[in-house]
C-alpha cells in the first residue's frame, strides 16, 4: 500500500491537501483532501471549518483518515491555532459511513436542514424596517468588478464562495433578487435570492456583526417575501447549517417550516 500527495487535488481541495492510496499492484483504493475556510462571522466559538472528503476501500480507511486528521491539525496550526471544527458530509441513510465516522469521535449535532416558507396575504407589507439611518438597495450588479464585489461580501458574512459567472446565471432566473443594506457608505447586510414560478430559493442573508439583533436580516427577508407575493410564488426555501443557531433563531422569527434534514455533517473540534 502506498500514499502520497496527487499532482492534482482531489476534488475542490488543493494538492498540498490532499492524499491517493495505491494498493500493492497499483490500484486506487482511496483518495480525500480537505477544504477549509475562516468563518468568523458566523461561527464566532469555532471559525476555522474544515471539510473532510474522503473515498476508500476499507482496508485504506484508516491510512487515509490517520493522514488527513494529520493534515486538518497542520492546517490549524498554519492559522494560529484557532478553535476549529473538522467535519465531513454524510447522507442521511449511509449507515456505513455514519458508523465510521462516529467511531472515531465525530458527533452528529450538525446538518444542512431544509425550511420552507409559504408565501401569504400578511406577506404583502413590511412589518419590520430597517435601523434609523439605514437603506435597503437593488444591489449594482452592473459590472464583473461589482458582482465579485457583492459575492465576496456574501462570502465573507458565510455563504459558499461562487464565481461570477455563478451569479449571471442567476441573474436570468424569472425570480432574482439581489439587496444590500447601507448606513451611508457602511456596508451593513445582504440578501441574495433566485427562483421560478414555483419556488424560490434564499441562497444567503447576512448581517455584519455590529449590526446584528437589530431586525436587518428579518427586514430583508421581509422584503423578498413581499416581492414574491406581489409575484405570485408561492413558496420560499432555505437551506441551512444546524450549527448556525442565529440563522436556525431567524428561521423561527420568520416562521419558516422545517422540513426535513437533508445532509449530516458529522464533524468534531479541534
């Protein structure tokens, strides 16, 4: 059996991240990496998150895994030895998977959680505003530089990191909408949202940190949802992290509906 770092990460990790196994004549039986980002604004306790891909035969299981969880440590070290939190994505019925990873000491307290939320009569005026001072605007998504712009602010409030490109395509969806909250020349918030005439789907809404608990997010939301009355959707949907207890609260001001739990991310601290 041989491991070693591929030419090419594995995935959407990066090379210096990643692990192959070879069995003894030459044949893959297991390849994972890690992908990690610093998410300060939204896991404040634990910032560092670290995502483990991992496939392997199981006689590579354990060769892999040791070199990863290796791997996931050097990477805190590199960031100063913050709180980090190591997880993986797991399928609600991949028993297998489940029992492996729990055995080696993850937990099973995170998930990507679906809420939905039907679109009614009362949604068809603002009940909350934004702060005194403060104004929601149609985000200027009129050049590359401003799109990057606004998609590296959702990123740095917690959402994925998309391309450009990523958002044009949204952009021809019959439901888009795109909204950022100022104070002056201070950037406060963010709401970006997509859909058809079935559904739509709230990609993010974030709040800086200064900002927050003072009815931003719920005001923004509030507003997608008075467009999609006006626009005659009848349903808004949301996927979100379990372990974001604010966004999982905000879901519940907003009367959001849980609907089922769509992935486990089995994870542990580091």
């Amino acid at each position: 059996m041989q491991i070693y770092q591929p030419a090419r990460g594995v995935g959407p990790a990066q090379k210096d991240y990643s692990y192959m196994i070879l069995d003894d004549v030459g044949v893959e039986i297991g390849k994972g990496g890690l992908i990690f980002r610093m998410m300060k604004k939204t896991f404040e306790d634990r910032p560092l998150n670290i995502e483990m891909i991992m496939e392997s035969h199981p006689t590579a299981r354990d060769t892999l895994y040791g070199a990863l969880e290796a791997c996931a440590e050097r990477i805190k070290a590199q960031n100063g030895g913050v709180p980090a939190r190591l997880y993986t994505r797991c399928g609600v019925a991949d028993q297998e998977r489940y029992a492996y990873f729990t055995g080696m000491g993850f937990d099973g307290q995170d998930g990507v959680e679906l809420f939905v939320r039907p679109l009614r009569e009362g949604d068809s005026a603002l009940n909350c505003y934004q702060p005194t001072g403060c104004q929601s605007v149609d985000a200027d998504l009129h050049t590359r530089a401003r799109r990057e712009m606004f998609l590296r602010r959702l990123s740095d409030l917690g959402d994925e990191m998309h391309a450009e490109e990523w958002l044009l395509d949204q952009m021809q969806n019959p439901v888009f909408m795109a909204k950022v909250v100022m104070y002056d020349q201070e950037f406060v918030g963010a709401l970006l949202m997509t859909g058809s005439p079935k559904e739509a789907i709230l990609h993010m809404v974030g709040v800086e940190p200064k900002w927050r608990s003072r009815g931003v997010a719920t005001g923004l939301i509030e507003e997608a949802m008075m467009q999609l009355y006006r626009q005659q959707i009848p349903y808004l949907v949301l996927r979100a992290q379990r372990r974001n207890k604010r966004m999982m609260r905000l879901m519940k001001r907003c009367e959001f509906q849980w609907i089922r739990t769509e992935e486990l991310l089995l994870g542990r601290d580091l």
